[in-house]
C-alpha cells in the first residue's frame, strides 16, 4: 500500500493542527493517576503484567481520546511496554491501532539497529505487523542494517527518524567524537540521514529519512538544521529533560516549520501539578500550553 | 540475588563443556522443518501469529534438548519473536527460561540503546521480568543509558555485551571512521568498554561488561583482542555469514580463551544440508562439528 510521502504526511498534519506536538506514550505504573489504579485491583487480574496492562490502557485510551485536536503524532516508548512481558507487547500493538484510528500519526520509538535479517524482522514488527507510521532507528550498524526500514519508506509512504544528536548527558561521548575529517560524528550521521533519503523528498522539500536531534543542545540543534536543510527532525527533549520552547526555535526552518517535538511524561502527569482537576484535562491544558508556545518558537504565533 | 561474576560463570562453562559455541536462536518460520510446519496447521490456531508461535517453540524446545552438552550459551535474537506480536513476546520468555532451566546460559540479543530512564525499563524487561544471564546493547548513547545494564551486572551478576565492530558489510561506515586522535570510532568503544567493566573483572581477569566482535573482520579483531585483554568477546558472524573457525583465532588470549563464537542459521537450519536425517540429529552434528574447529582455533585441540 503507497500512502504518499511520509514527510508531507507528517508536516500537512502540523499545518491542519498548527501543532508540532508528539505526545510521547511511556506509561509508568508509579505515576499513573490514583483513580486508574484503584480501578484495577491486582486480584482481579492473572498477573501483576496483566493488571499493569489494563492500567495503561485505560489512561492511554484517554489520552488518545482528547488530544487528537492539539497532538499532530504520538510515540509510543516500547520499553515501557516490553516491562510488562507479553500483556504489554499486546496493548504495544493495541495502542499502535487505536492511535491510528484516533487521527494521530504514530512514530513507534524502538531505536532498533541490527544486521540485515535481523532488521528486517524489526521493520515487519513496527512497520508492517503493528502498523506504525515511522520509527526511530539506531545507525551503528551502518547503511545495510536500515534498509528494510528504507524500503518500507520508499515503496509503503512509512517513516524513519535515525538517532544523529540524542537529548541525553551521555551523548557527548561518542555523538560528539571529532573525526579526522574535523566534523564531529553526529555531523557525520546527519549528512549520511540526508544522503539517504535524496529519494524520499516530499512536495515539502522534506525527505521521509528524519533525524532524532535532542532539545537540549541548542547550538548543536541550529548547526544541524542548517547542516541538512532537507532532513525533519523529531525532538525529544522537552519538558521533564528540561528544554523549552524558546531553546527549540533554531531547530525550525525560515518557514517555520520541519521539525515535531516530544513530551512525555511533563504531558502524561500533568495532573500531578495541577491538583483539582480531572487527569485528562490537565494533560490536554499542558499540551496545549506546549502548542502554543512552539507555535511561537517556530515564529508562526 | 548476586550470583557471582557473568565472566566467571561464562568462562567456567567454556571449560566445563569444553566448547565455545553460543546457539543463536533466530527462528524463520520459512525454515522451520516441514514435519514441524505441518504439525501446527493454520486451522488450529487463532491467528497466523499464534500458529508460527507454537512452530517456533516446538522447533527450540527440541533444539535445546539436544545441545547442552555441546553449547554454553544460547542466543535468542528478540526480532524474531516481536514479528510474531504478543504471541512470539510470550514464546521469547517462555524460551529464556526454559534454556536456563536446561544449563545453559541465556545472552538476550535485543541490542537496545535508550536514555536512563527508558534503559532501566529495557533492563528490568529483559534482565529482571525474562531472566535473562545477559544483553546486548548499543552503546550510541553513552555511559548514562547504559548504567541501568552495568547495575545489574555489578550487582546482581548479570553480563552485557556492548557492539563494539559488527559483522554486516556496512559496519565500517560508522564503525571505522577515523577519529582526531587517529583511533576508529570501534577502538575508542572498545576501549569505552574496557574502562566500563574496571569493576566488575572476575577471577579470570576478564570482565562481565563485554564486546561484540564480529568474526568476519580478521585483523580487526586480533587488533582488538590485543587492545583490551580484559574484556570478553561475543562474535557473531560465523558460519552462515561466512566466517570459519580459522578466521577466529586471534580472537582468543595466549590461554586460549576470553571469546564465545554464535552460529544460527548455520546450526538451526542444518537439516537443509544434511538429507537423511533428523533434523535435531543435523543441528547436534553441526554444533559439534562447530566445537571441535573452534577448539582447535584456540589452539586447545
């Protein structure tokens, strides 16, 4: 099935939202609201996994049901589906569907990176099998380990966003590495993201091949952006890591445009900072607070 | 629970079983034996998942019955169980177990990199809920992603092999990249790898945070052996991917050990080049075959 370019997908939905937010869906079973826990009591369930998992569906399902207006994606973190075995890999594929029928784009974050079959295998279960629109990938393994998901990209209208600059302290240590050439390696990663997807421009000028470029390097954001003009990037960062709009606005073209960003857990537990309201109306007031102000950060408010 | 050293536990049964094959479990339903196939028809499971799913674990049920003598370790590689969705998750943990429970030691290949806090919910999916001796991971992160592995390895005697040069063709575009200091990008991870596991070596002298070497890059691999004497090797890449046990040798130190060498295809799908016999029979013939040239490579035989 050819669904169009994924790029134009992706920035055709920022326009009809006027919205660059990704709600990223990493479920922590300590800090999901009281009253969905109560709702769940472990002796009604089989296994702690079980219980765990009607949890998260509950509040995922009423997440995805009232931010579809203000979220041009979600994200979901399979990590935090994996913990709960294969309850949790189940809802994984559940969310993936429901998300999609609820009029989100949905970026599996898998950051998978393997040898060729192996890659395969993870592009059928992300891309095919559970559906999702794009994922996140890891390049270390090189050009032949991300072909499968560059296939699907080409031929099925999916997405890729490759780790180039990761939002982390860490990052520095290897991301950073200055090469004989001079650049430093995620510069190298970033015109080798460009490299890859010259097939995949958009009527945007955008590719489908993005790069993950953490929020909180904000000079390194800006040196990227202009690094590879053609390559949308995908934010994490923001919120509880700390960065805030007013740090991502290098990260946007002179269109004021080409890059979504994530938050997590600062939208998923609003409710914890906003006491005296319903857990889903203070997820959707802190996501629309984060419109808003990306929308000016992009110099579009 | 601290259960002692991985380095020492590994090593011990390198000797114990005099052998340093690690059986990667990859299963290709394309390749699963016909008598298997046509054991689990279509008709009698609910979905195509479930059906694969009761193929795979007939298939490695029967592999690990007759292989513990022969191989220290198996391998399951995670992408062929998630293309199966929940069904091939559940079968993943099932297997992890069950190995264990049969003598030998379990290195999860899941390859994950992620920042701190979703690296701890991979770590207690794979480590703590499957029970898994040991992972892999990808190191593009940096040390912080990478802390939740090395707890567990300090604390509670688990191992983690970090990629460090792997055995795709296209490893070399990030991988050997020349960095300013005129080291690749593998030898500076290598080295990173060595520094991580300074407080975890064991009896031995080798520590539980080791690498992945692949074993289809010869020099290399000697060159790394030489670099970081106390760190063990995980090398992938034999057989099916073409390296043989001569290739292998400057992979192990002047004791003739420090390494275990995974072979699957080559071992799960050995019935194919074998006409006439059991398929159990061609896969035990095959790993013994695998552990006598390895023997001998390490100047042991």
């Amino acid at each position: 099935m050819i669904e169009g370019n994924f790029a134009d997908r992706l920035l055709e939905a920022v326009e009809a939202k006027r919205s660059f937010v990704v709600v990223g869906l990493d479920p922590d079973y300590e800090r999901i609201p009281p009253a969905v826990r109560e709702a769940h009591p472990r002796r009604a369930y089989d296994s702690e996994g079980e219980m765990k998992a009607a949890c998260f569906d509950e509040f995922l399902t009423g997440l995805l049901d009232c931010l579809a207006d203000d979220a041009v994606a979600v994200k979901p973190q399979i990590a935090y589906f994996e913990a709960l075995g294969a309850a949790g890999y189940e809802l994984y594929e559940r969310v993936v569907r429901s998300a999609g029928a609820n009029g989100y784009l949905v970026i599996a974050d898998v950051k998978r990176g393997d040898i060729g079959s192996t890659a395969e295998a993870y592009a059928h279960a992300h891309l095919d099998a559970a559906g999702a629109d794009a994922v996140t990938v890891n390049p270390y393994f090189g050009t032949d380990s991300l072909e499968p998901f560059f296939r699907r990209s080409r031929e099925e209208g999916k997405g890729v966003f490759v780790l180039v600059k990761t939002s982390n302290p860490s990052s520095a240590e290897l991301q950073d590495l200055e090469l004989a050439t001079g650049e430093t390696l995620f510069e190298r990663v970033a015109t080798m993201v460009d490299a890859w997807g010259s097939r995949s421009r958009g009527s945007r000028g955008y590719s489908s091949i993005g790069a993950v470029v953490g929020g909180t390097h904000r000079s390194q954001g800006a040196a990227l952006r202009r690094l590879v003009p053609g390559v949308p990037f995908l934010v994490p960062g923001y919120g509880a890591q700390g960065a805030k709009a007013e740090d991502l606005a290098g990260l946007f073209d002179a269109q004021g445009t080409g890059a979504v960003v994530n938050s997590a857990r600062a939208i998923l537990y609003a409710y914890e900072k906003r006491p005296g309201i319903a857990w889903q109306d203070a997820a959707r007031s802190e996501t629309r607070e984060m419109k808003a102000a990306l929308w000016r950060a992009a110099g579009r408010g």
